[in-house]
C-alpha cells in the first residue's frame, strides 16, 4: 500500500493541473474558430464554447501514463484505450450532430480493448448474495456498460457545471468503494477521473466559461464505466451513478427510441419572466430528472444543479455503505 502513494500523488497533481492549466488556451482557441453554442438558460445572449474535451482527455492519459509507468498494470492500459475511443466518438458527435444510433453503437465497439486485454474479472459481486460467474454473460455486459456509462452522463449533461460536478462526486465515491473492498491499485487509477473532473468544473460551473460537449461527457462515462469494470465493481457503480441513470431511463421511456437530445422538438424545461426554470407542460415534451426536480416549483439554474449534486452525494453514500456490506464490516 505504501509503495502506491508516490504514483498516487503525481498523478493525481498531473489530472489536476494538466486540465486546471490547459483549458484557458483551449478556451481562447475554440473562441477565435467560433466554436461556440447559445447557452438557453441566459437571459442574455451568452456564448459559451464547446468542446471541452480535448483538455479532459489529455489530463486522464498523461496521468494515466504516470500510473502505468509505476504499476504496469493491462487494466491501465484499457482504460487508456476505451477511454480515449470515447473521446473520438463524442468529437466526431461534436462537429457533426449524428444519428442516434451512432454513439451506442460505437461505445460498444469501444469496449472492445477491455475484452482484449484481458482486463476483468467474469465474476460479479453482489450485496449480501455474493459472487456470481457468468463468464459468457460477462462479455456482453462489458459491450453494453460502456455505452450506458458514456451516454448516460451525456444526458445529464444539461446544465452549467452539473456534467463535471456530477463526476467528481461521483468518481470520488467509487474510489472510496474500490478502497474499501481493499482493491488498492485499481482505486489509485481511478483517482485522477476525479481530479480531472474537478479542474474542468472550475471552467464548467455557472457561469459556464466552456462546455465538456460530447467529446468531454464520453469520455468522463467511458472512463468511469471502464474503472467499474477493471475494478469488479459495476454494482456499486451503478449505485453510485442512479440519478444520471434514472435521468436516461426517464428519458428514454419518455421518448420511446434512442434519439439525440438536439432531435427532440418538444423541451422538458422552460422559463419564467425573470429566467428561472420551470417544467414544461407540453405533453410532447421527454421527462427528465430536472423536470420532476422543477415540478416542485421555479428554480434558478444553480439551484437545480445543487439539487442534483445532492441526489449523487446520497447515491454515493449509499454505495459506499454497500460497499461496506460486500466485505463483511459492520458500521
């Protein structure tokens, strides 16, 4: 244990400022190009650039590197390659809108390195039932994880800072989960998604200076879906992850068929005489998760936003309670 904290540290300081320090000059080089999107909850007419993904991904794999310079670890290498698959997928999203069959299909395919590299364990760990050995199974979980992981912190993506601050919460949660059922090396890898993410959200908080777009939201999913994975973790993942999942799994009931956000004609949330949002009462319209948070009532931008980091704090106390279960420590 002791031996991992120096590679611990320099690649969580790595994450950090690579992130912290590069993407003002991204922010001033996607200003000059135009590559920037209306932000609709504004009362004014702000231009916010996007894609933010180019410094996410460079933080991840330069910390990365560090880490697998120390450990030589294949899981490593998995989530360097998945992750950097999800970061073309979402650029290509992010400079032409494709259909909406494409991401799943091509995050699916992006699984694939984990598979290869031999990076998992084909058993799968419940609360309270125990181990489970589904060696076949396993395969197509890994090929259908990557996608929901990816494209459901897409869909959340909606509101100032709430992509970005969503995952440091949320990736904080399951390395603590990882360190409780004594996965060490794998809870050191995952430490700089959570480093990362908090230097984007000084960026990406409200008033949002840049946009993750898809580049950046693949590649934060990816990446946390990948970890979930090479740690033997997905339960507890997916626990940690339940208000971003029950946002997709409402939006798609909703809806009915995979479909871009930007193909959607009718909107979830509209906005009051002084620009506060509210819920919309077209029925044609998808319901979400900030739409039932707003059912209550008008809230300003950052308030719906708090309210969601307050549903993931809650999702990842309870997953680290689990965790706590699936090793036998009484608390």
């Amino acid at each position: 244990m002791i031996e991992l904290i120096l590679p611990a540290v320099a690649s969580c300081i790595i994450a950090f400022f690579v992130v912290f320090l590069m993407t003002p000059p991204l922010i001033k080089f996607l200003g000059k190009r135009n590559l920037a999107v209306k932000d609709v909850n504004k009362k004014e007419d702000v231009m916010v650039v996007r894609p933010g993904g180019p410094s996410i991904i460079v933080g991840i794999i330069a910390s990365e590197i560090v880490l697998y310079a120390f450990l030589q670890l294949n899981e490593i290498l998995a989530i360097i390659i998945t992750t950097s698959a999800a970061f073309v997928i979402g650029y290509i999203d992010d400079r032409k809108v494709m259909g909406g069959w494409f991401k799943p299909v091509a995050l699916a395919f992006a699984a694939i390195p984990i598979i290869a590299l031999g990076a998992y364990d084909s058993n799968l760990a419940f609360p309270l039932f125990g181990t489970v050995q589904i060696p076949v199974l396993y395969l197509a979980l890994i090929v259908f994880m990557i996608p929901i992981t990816g494209n459901t912190i897409n869909s959340i993506d909606v509101l100032n800072g709430v992509a970005s601050g969503f995952m440091v919460i949320a990736s904080f949660s399951l390395s603590i989960c990882l360190f409780i059922v004594q996965n060490y090396e794998i809870a050191i890898v995952s430490l700089p998604l959570g480093f990362v993410s908090l230097a984007f959200y000084k960026y990406h908080k409200v008033p949002s200076k840049i946009f993750p777009g898809d580049s950046g939201a693949l590649t934060f999913g990816a990446m946390y879906g990948t970890i979930a994975i090479v740690g033997g973790v997905e339960i507890l993942a997916a626990i940690v992850l339940l208000p971003a999942v029950i946002n997709s799994f409402l939006f798609l009931s909703s809806v009915k068929r995979i479909v871009e956000h930007r193909q959607v004609k009718g909107k979830p949330v509209e906005h009051t005489d002084d620009f506060l949002l509210k819920a919309t009462d077209d029925k044609t319209a998808p319901v979400t998760l900030v739409r039932l948070i707003l059912a209550g009532g008008p809230l300003s931008e950052k308030q719906v936003g708090f309210t969601i980091f307050k549903l993931a704090i809650f999702s990842g106390i309870l997953a680290i309670i689990t965790a706590f279960m699936m090793t036998g420590v009484s608390l």
